[in-house]
C-alpha cells in the first residue's frame, strides 16, 4: 500500500502531527484533506505531501487521522463510512478528537475496526509534544510500533488507559496555554520592575525551558528544586509567599479540573 498515512483535516493539530510525518514519509505516502481545499493544499504543498479528498484517503490509507472537531465527526465519518465497510485491506482509525471515546468513533464509522485515539499538544509543533495515546478494537503491536515510529519527530508518546485519557489530556493538552500565560504574567512583572519588554520576555521563556529542563534530567521531585532556590529570608521565599497568598497552586488544580470538566460535558 502505497499511501500509508491520511489526514482528514489540516488544521493546527492535524497540520502539526502531519507535518511531524512528513519528516519520515513524504508524497504519495502521506496524503491531507480539509473542507477548506486551499488550506490542504497549502499544507501539502509546505510539507511535500499530497493533497487529497475524504474519500480517496478512507479508500487507500492505512492510518487514517481524524483531525476534526468533535461537532462535526459524526458527520465526517457517515460520508466515509461506506468507503470503509468496502475496504479489504486493514487500516487504522486515529482520532484525536476530545471527549469522543474509541467506543463513539466505533459507532460513528458503523463498523468494528482497530482505533487509536491519541490527546497531543501544540507542542509537537516543534517537536517537544505530548502525546497521550490508547488502543481500541485489536491495534497490533507492530501497529502500534509503526504508529510511534512515524510520529518520532513529534514529541513523547506515552500509552495511557482509555478511562484516563480525558484527565491526562486536561493538563497535557490545556496545560500549554496556562503556562503561556504564566510566562506572559512573569515577564509583565519584570517589566513593572523597570525591564524592557523584550528583555523580559527572553528571560521568562529562558528560565521556563531551563526549569523545565531541571524537572526532566535531575527526575527530583518539583519540591526539592523549588527548595533549593528558596533560601532562608531570601528574595525567592517572599515571591512564593506572594504566589501562595494569590492561592497560586489553588488556581492551578483548579483550571485542570475545570478543563476535565468541560471535556466531560463534550461527551
């Protein structure tokens, strides 16, 4: 089978992991489709892939990625379904749509076919994603490992329980718009403080990456390091003092499960 992955949708998400792909396989290999023709074309032409239509890539892809909005899923997968039911050879369906369970997309398509149902976050757009990843209705091992192997330039997969993937998608999937705006509020208090803009700006996303990188390579827990920076009547003390007074780590716990919340209700 000549085309071996298919994205029905190119917007940011299915944009981002294709154009991931497309840093492994290329052409007649990875083939885009979107309502918006231009906007698959465009993409096509960026990443070397092949502009495609819904039906073509239900008809010949063995990985076909479902990357649209939950509200219009139902209706994507009823003008395929038949190509599906046809189809002789094996492919996988990968969905990535929140709060649709494997089991939903099983009854959207109208037939029992192997799901993978990923979580990703805009991360993969430079490759440093996160990637929640589950199996439904007998994905194999190697299609697992072909799966992984085609998105290795996307980030960090990790295989997670379906019943776990909506809570973990709260913080891996949300949770890159709270740290933009934590780095944001960091870089507007250094500017109150005198700091040019830009400046300020540097050194917020500077000393994110770093902490990050501190969190991944040391494996201490977040406590430990944040200890080692607060000396005793020190500057870093009285901030996180100023962090807990505004109920900082509240706030936090609190817009994961208001994230969990509404993916819930999107059910």
């Amino acid at each position: 089978m000549s085309n071996t992955f298919g994205f029905i949708g190119a917007g940011n998400m299915g944009g981002a992991l294709a154009t991931a792909i497309s840093r492994k396989f290329s052409g007649e290999e990875l083939l885009i489709s979107d309502y918006d023709n231009e906007k698959a074309k465009n993409l096509a032409e960026k990443i070397s892939a092949t502009c495609s239509d819904n039906e073509t890539i239900a008809q010949k892809c063995k990985f076909i990625f479902l990357a649209v909005k939950p509200q219009v899923m139902e209706s994507v997968l009823s003008g395929i379904k038949n190509i599906l039911k046809n189809r002789n050879e094996r492919f996988v369906l990968v969905t990535m749509a929140a709060g649709l369970s494997a089991e939903k997309i099983s009854l959207y398509a109208d037939g029992s076919y192997p799901i993978i149902r990923i979580m990703p976050n805009t991360p993969v757009f430079v490759g440093e994603g996160m990637i929640l990843c589950s199996t439904y209705g007998g994905v194999t091992e190697a299609e697992i490992n072909a799966f992984q192997n085609a998105l290795e330039f996307a980030g960090k997969i990790d295989m997670i329980e379906e019943k776990f993937i909506d809570a973990a998608g709260s913080l891996s999937g949300c949770g890159p718009a709270f740290v933009y705006m934590f780095a944001e509020a960091l870089a507007d208090g250094a500017v109150e403080c005198g700091i040019p803009r830009d400046k300020a700006l540097s050194y917020s996303y500077q000393t994110l990456l770093g902490a990050a990188k501190m969190l991944i390579e040391t494996g201490k827990h977040p406590a430990t390091l944040k200890d080692e920076v607060c000396s005793p009547g020190g500057t870093t003390i009285a901030g996180v003092h100023a962090l807990e007074d505004g109920a900082f780590r509240s706030s936090c716990m609190n817009a994961i499960k208001a994230a969990y919340k509404r993916t819930l209700e999107l059910k």
